[in-house]
C-alpha cells in the first residue's frame, strides 16, 4: 500500500522578515508623500505671494512716474478730442468749463444763471437757517446768533398750549414745499430777524410777521411730553443726523407715510426719545436747548449763495442791477449784492479741501 507522506517545508525567516518590512513600507508611503505634497504646496503659496508683491510694487512705480492730471466731471456732451485734451492739460484746475463753474448772465431777466441748467440761478434761501450754537459764549460764533424767544411764548408751550411760528419769529424756507431724504419728510426751517416779540394785534414791518411768510397756512407749534416740539400735530424738530455741534442745521422732519418698509427693517417712528428731537424750554434765560446739551441752544445762522429754481422759488432768486451786469460782462468786476441789499457770504474754511 502506497502511502502519501507530507513533510513539514521550514520557514524561510529571511523572506518572512522581507515580506513584513515591505508591508511596513506600504504604510508608512502614504504618509511621506503627503508631507512632501504639503512642502511643495506651501513653497508654491510663498512664490505666488512673492509674484503678487513684485506687480504691485512695479505697478506703484508706473502709477508715480505719470504726470498728475486732473479730472472732473464732463456735463456737457459733444465735446471734441481735442477740446478734451486742451482741458486735460495746460489749463488752471480753477478755470476747467464743463461742470460747476459755467455761468450766463441774463441782463434780460437781470439774474445769473447755470449754464448747463438754465432753469436754476444764483439766490439764496429766504430766511436764516435754524441751527444750533453756543448758549453762554455768544461772542464764540461769529456766523451765528442765539435766539432768544418770548418767555411768555415758552410757558404757554410748557403749559401744553399751541403757539405760532410767527410768534416765535420761526419760519419755513418753503411753506409749500417738502423735500425728502430715504424714509423721511423734512421741511427747511429758518430764523428772522431778531426783534421783540410782536403780539397779534400788532402791525409790523418785520419780514418775519408778513402773512405770507409761512404760506397761507398758519403754522402752530406744541410741546409734547415735555419733551418734543412739534408742528401741526405731525413734524417734529430735529437736529440734522443728530450731530449735537455747533453749526448743525435744525429742521422739522416727519417720518413718509408712503414708505415701504422691508422685514429686516426697523419701523422709524416721528416722536423718538432720545435723540435730535428732544427739546428743553429754558424759559430762565428765553432759550431752546437740546436734552443733554445744556451748552448748546437754537441759533440763526448765516444765508449762503445757491442754486434756486426760476420757476417755482422765483422769489427766492437773486436779482441784480442791469448796468452792473452788463459791465461784469465786458470784464469789470462787480460786487456780489443783489437788488434787495443781499451780499454773497464767503467762509474761508481752516484747511483747503480737494475732491477729484
């Protein structure tokens, strides 16, 4: 009987220990590559960032070695390459025509006019603007006056009692006009002439106590929750963007019924504590201060040349003597006072400022 005999083969150590150390090195490959990769990547982030420094300092070089130019605004059209180019270069920044300073002087209607908008011409606003200057130093503002109300005014409001614009010497650029800015309906508010306070009976020559004035409407004032002035029932006084500081206009502003508010958006309301329209009736000394800045109180500020449209605030243009105009034509210079005695008002600020 055939018997099949099956013997034990010894293990080659050698090529076992080969066998573990090549499993080893599959282990540990992956590994190595992924620092190498993480090397080079970084080595490659350093040479990109280097590059982009390099473009940036090359491009400041070119940017400096260019002659300045000036730019502006070109309003308008149809201007030539060459009439461009002439503008660009060899001509006083002052003098550049195309924009702001292009005027035509009307000797037929006797006023001066936008050159690229002839329906606006040189005019100022009616009355002194309403703004806030010093209480106590009043010598301090020199473009600027405090305004001191009637105390007999300031208790019927602290009583709750209506009391008249006119009576408190306040008026509205625009009775029958209302400009808006985002959510917000807002009327210019001014100043007059600084004169005791005139009852109802009694006439006057004041601008200020002329019916018309404030339009055909007459205008009443109320003090609520000793706290806010408000016109009518709905403007509120307000100082502008509530930048408590000497020189900030102050105006009636109400919050527009037609606006439409988004949902992230949060609902404005007219009355809000806390802010530019919280108001103080100092009936000690006859001044309106606002809550929390007892050192500041309404002012009269000073009228500044603008633009005012010929067709709606035609009373409000200014209008100058012909013969004075026509020279002014022909080169001759002339002074910047109109009919009504109105003399342009020029403020020489601290430092110069440039835009481009």
């Amino acid at each position: 009987m055939n018997a099949e005999i099956y013997t034990a083969l010894p293990i080659d150590v050698e090529q076992e220990q080969k066998k573990e150390q090549d499993h080893i090195n599959v282990i540990v490959q992956p590994s190595v590559n992924k620092e190498k990769r993480s090397e080079s990547g970084s080595h490659l982030r350093v040479r990109v960032i280097l590059h982009l420094l390099k473009l940036t300092v090359l491009s400041m070089v070119v940017l400096f070695s260019l002659p300045h130019r000036h730019t502006f605004r070109q309003y308008s059209e149809g201007k030539s390459a060459e009439s461009k180019s002439d503008v660009v270069s060899g001509v006083s920044p002052t003098l550049l025509p195309g924009g702001g300073r292009d005027w035509i002087i009307d000797t037929n209607h006797q006023i001066i006019t936008s050159k690229h908008n002839p329906n606006l011409a040189l005019g100022s606003l009616r009355h002194d603007p309403l703004i806030l200057t010093n209480r106590y130093e009043t010598g301090l503002d020199k473009d600027s006056a405090l305004v001191k109300f009637a105390k007999p005014d300031l208790e019927a409001l602290r009583k709750g009692e209506r009391v008249s614009m006119r009576s408190m010497l306040l008026a509205l650029q625009f009775p029958h006009h209302v400009d808006t800015f985002s959510h917000w309906e807002y009327m210019l508010t001014g100043s007059g002439v600084q004169v005791p306070a005139v009852s109802k009976d009694t006439d006057t020559d004041d601008a200020n106590s002329r019916p018309d004035d404030n339009g055909d409407q007459e205008w009443n004032l109320e003090y609520i929750d000793e706290n806010f002035l408000v016109l009518d029932g709905e403007y509120a006084l307000d100082v502008s963007f509530w930048k408590m500081e000497r020189g900030n206009t102050v105006n009636f502003v109400k919050v527009s019924e037609n606006t439409q508010w988004r949902w992230w958006e949060k609902k404005q309301k007219t009355l809000t504590y806390g802010g530019g329209r919280d108001w103080v009736l100092n009936e000690e000394d006859g001044t309106i201060s606002p809550k929390g800045y007892p050192y500041l109180a309404l002012g009269r500020g000073t009228r500044s040349l603008a633009l005012m449209d010929i067709h709606n605030n035609m009373d409000s243009v200014w209008e100058f003597d012909r013969d004075q105009l026509e020279q002014l034509k022909g080169g001759v210079v002339m002074k910047l006072v109109d009919k009504k005695s109105n003399v342009g008002a020029m403020k020489m600020e601290q430092k110069e400022q440039y835009f481009e």
